[in-house]
C-alpha cells in the first residue's frame, strides 16, 4: 500500500500536480509513511526524473517550475516531520546573481534542483555585488556558492567575487560553480570554478562536489 502512494507522490510531482501531491502526501502522513521516506522515495524521486527529462529536453523550464512548486507543496506538509527527525541534508548551497544583472529565473530554476537533490539552499538574490556575498559567506558558511550571469557584460564580476574570496581566505573553504548563458567550460576554468550547463547538471556538479569533501 505505502508503495502506491508513494507512486501516485512521485507521478504527481512529475505532472507538476499541487492538488494530488499535498493529497497522496497527506494521505502517507496518515498510513504512519515516515517522512524521510515520503521526501526520498517520493517526492525527490519525482523530482529526479524531472531533472532528467529537463537534461534530455524532453521537458522545457515552465513544466519544470511547475512541477518544483508541487514538490514545494508536498515538503511544506512534512517540514516539521522532517526537522524531528534530525535528518542531514546533502550539504549547503548560496545562489546569487552577480552584480549589474538582474536574471533571476536560472538561478532559481537551479535552486528548485538543488532542492530537489536534498540540499538546503539558500537564495541571495539578484545584482549582489562582491562584497555582499562575502560577507553572506562568512554568515551561512555553505559548502557550495552558485554563480549566475546572463549578460556578457556581467561575466566578469563573476571573477571579481572570486579574486575577493581569495583575498579573505576562503577559497579552501567553499566550492564554487558557475553558470548562465554567456558562460562556458573554459571561462570557468580561466577564473578558478567548476562549470554546470543548466539546473540539472548543477545538481550533479554539486553532488560530486559533496562525495569528494
């Protein structure tokens, strides 16, 4: 039984269905499905295929934020289950916009994988300069800071967060990854951070970052 409705979770989310997943949620609440299980073997579970999918092109952003909300919907009913049972997230993710660029839409969608791949992330914003997020660093001490630009003219104030990380030693204590359309393998390369295409290769950047600390 506790199959099924896990099922029905992980199909809902897929569909992008808020109704269904706070339902079939609820419901495995009820059956005494722990809560760690409804989010791993459910809901992260629909949420992994959308990912890939989304990596196979087979699914384009709108469906995906959509389908990011129901898995949204589902942890809000289980989060205080969830915070009881002590359970260790994969690790802890800043997303930020650099300064003078004022997309947000990627780094959000990047968020909602990470989310989705069980990390606690924690959004900036939009147009942050340098220092703003160092001083963000030293307050949160996450393991991961993902970078987005989406202008050619804002790419490099990517390096200029960086170059100011190294400054105020701590580069060997947080993991950098960058993105956004006007960026590539070799730009990230030249400025000392690890690439990711799109939000679902973010996640698996991310992972990989995780095993190997």
């Amino acid at each position: 039984m506790n199959e099924n409705i896990l099922n029905a979770i992980a199909e809902a989310v897929l569909d992008g269905d808020v109704a269904s997943t706070q339902k079939n949620v609820g419901a495995a609440k009820e059956q005494g499905v722990p809560a760690e299980k409804i989010l791993n073997d459910a809901l992260l579970k629909g949420m992994n295929e959308v990912g890939e999918l989304f990596r196979d092109g087979e699914m384009f952003v709108p469906e995906v934020l959509v389908s990011a909300k129901a898995l949204q919907s589902g942890i809000d009913i289980i989060r205080t289950e969830l915070a009881n049972s002590g359970m260790k997230k994969t690790g802890k993710i800043l997303t930020v916009t650099v300064e003078g660029d004022l997309h947000d839409i990627g780094i959000k969608l990047v968020g909602m994988m990470l989310e989705g791949a069980g990390f606690e992330v924690i959004h900036m914003g939009v147009d942050k300069p340098a220092e703003e997020i160092i001083e963000k660093i030293k307050q949160c001490e996450p393991d991961i800071l993902a970078i987005s630009a989406m202008l050619t003219t804002t790419m490099a104030n990517m390096k200029t967060v960086i170059d100011v990380i190294s400054e105020e030693g701590l580069r060997d204590k947080v993991k950098i990854m960058i993105g956004g359309a006007p960026t590539s393998p070799s730009f990230a390369e030249k400025i000392g951070a690890n690439y990711s295409a799109d939000a679902s290769s973010a996640a698996i950047v991310a992972k990989k970052f995780m095993e190997t600390a």
